[in-house]
C-alpha cells in the first residue's frame, strides 16, 4: 500500500517541509531593541503629553499673573502692614487733633480775628491739596520710607515749635501762627498720598482695593479715638501739652518709619 504525502512547492519549486525548515525562535529572535515599542509615539501618550505641557504653562501663567501681589488675609500677618498701620493711626490722630483745635487756639491765644482765621482756613486748604502733589511726585522720586522719615520729622519739629506763635502773640505771633498752620497741612497732607504708594508698592496692585481699605481702618480707630480726646487734651494739658502729645505720637512714627523693611518687586525697600 503506498500513501501519497501531499507537498507544497515555493515559486523556486523548493519544498516547504515544517521538519526541514522549522521556525526557530532563537534563530529568529524579535529583538525588543530592533523593535522598540515607544511610548512617545503612541497617540494617547502624546495627547497625555500635550494635555501636562498645556496644564504648566497655565500653571506657569497663573503664577505670572499673581505674581508680586498679596493677598488680604495674608498681608495682615505681615511686619510691613503693621508697621504702615501704626503709622497710620498715629499720624491720622495728630492731623485730627490739629485741624480741630488750631482755631480755638488761635482765636484764645494768638489772634481774636474771624476774618484772620477765615482766611487761614482757606489758605491752609488749598495748602492740604498742594501737600499731597507734592508728596506724591517726592514719593515717585525718592521712596516712601525716605518721605514718611522726613513728613515725621517735619511733624515732630511743628508742633514742638508752634506755641511760639503765642509766646510772640504781641509782635509776630499772627504772622507765625499763619504760617505754622499751613506748613502743617503741607505737611500731614502728604500721609494721603504716601500710603496708598506704599501699599501698592508693598503688597501688589491686584488686591490694592482690599488691602489699602483694612490699612485705613487705622484712620477709624484714630478718628474716633482723637475726637474723643481733643476736648479733654485741651482742657486738661492746655495747647502747649496738646502740641508736645502730637509731637510725641509723630516722633514714634518717625521711628517706625525708620524701621520700615516692606520691599516693592525689585527687591528694593518702598
């Protein structure tokens, strides 16, 4: 009996046998190296890859746009905002006290002449608006640490000297008391001009709104405090033991003002 063993040809009429020709896989490896699998190439990994380069440049921008600035509840805790605070209220306190009692002295102890103390209050206004340009474009200028050192000095000097104006009532004290007064208001005007600067400068401009409102809250408490106290000052110490407090509260700014370490981006002190 003979069996018939079916045999399949190649184009070149060479047999094509399993046994004979068998597929070895050492002899014909599939090298990881010759074929390498990249993740890189893969579509869903580049879509990955491109989704996290795009979240780091967003996280890149936002850093960009928060840049310098503070936020409120974060200022708060900070040496620079307590220390422009105190200042503040201090000086807000001496302006008050100034601007409530000088016509009483005035009229009491200077000069009894309405007419001189209309005009005085006119003068002196259009000195407060006069102040603050001034203080603004020295602020520009200089820094702010370097006009607040000189506004508290100015201050500590005026009202120590400004009962001058009564000593010479009967000569120049008219003519001393003019010109005591509106040295004065060109003098505090400048606080309304150097702290909005100097929280700007310190704390970033985005949040500016929020943060200058809580710095001025200094001006409530000193406000309502000073009103409260001109009167008894007053009647108690007299114009000359008022004019040596205000002087006293100026020279404590005057030292916080040397203190003063807040920094603007450039790393400089404001």
């Amino acid at each position: 009996m003979c069996f018939y063993s079916p045999t399949r040809y190649t184009e070149n009429n060479h047999p094509v046998n399993g046994k004979d020709h068998p597929v070895d896989s050492k002899d014909h490896p599939v090298d990881s190296k010759d074929h390498p699998v990249d993740s890189k190439d893969h579509p869903a990994d580049r879509n990955k890859q491109v989704a996290n380069g795009e979240k780091k440049d967003q996280k890149a921008d936002s850093q960009d746009e928060e840049g310098f600035n503070t936020h409120p509840l974060q200022m708060i805790k900070t040496r620079p905002f307590i220390t422009l605070w105190f200042m503040l209220f201090l000086n807000n306190a001496c302006v008050i006290l100034i601007s409530t009692l000088y016509k009483t002295y005035g009229q009491s102890e200077v000069i009894n002449d309405d007419q001189f103390l209309t005009l005085l209050g006119s003068v002196s206004a259009l000195c407060n608006g006069v102040g603050r340009i001034s203080w603004g474009f020295a602020a520009d200028k200089t820094s702010f640490r370097t006009c607040m050192i000189t506004l508290s000095g100015l201050m500590v000097l005026l009202m120590a000297t400004l009962y001058l104006s009564h000593v010479f009532a009967a000569t120049a004290g008219k003519y001393l008391f003019f010109t005591w007064i509106c040295l004065l208001y060109l003098t505090f005007s400048g606080n309304f001009s150097l702290f909005p600067t100097a929280c700007s400068k310190t704390f970033g401009s985005k949040y500016v709104s929020e943060n200058y409102g809580l710095l001025f809250s200094s001006s409530a408490f000193s406000g309502i405090i000073a009103s409260m106290l001109s009167t008894l000052l007053l009647e108690t110490i007299m114009s000359y033991g008022v004019f040596i407090f205000c002087a006293t509260i100026s020279a404590i700014s005057f030292v916080l003002a040397i203190s003063f370490n807040g920094r603007g981006e450039d790393g400089k002190v404001v």
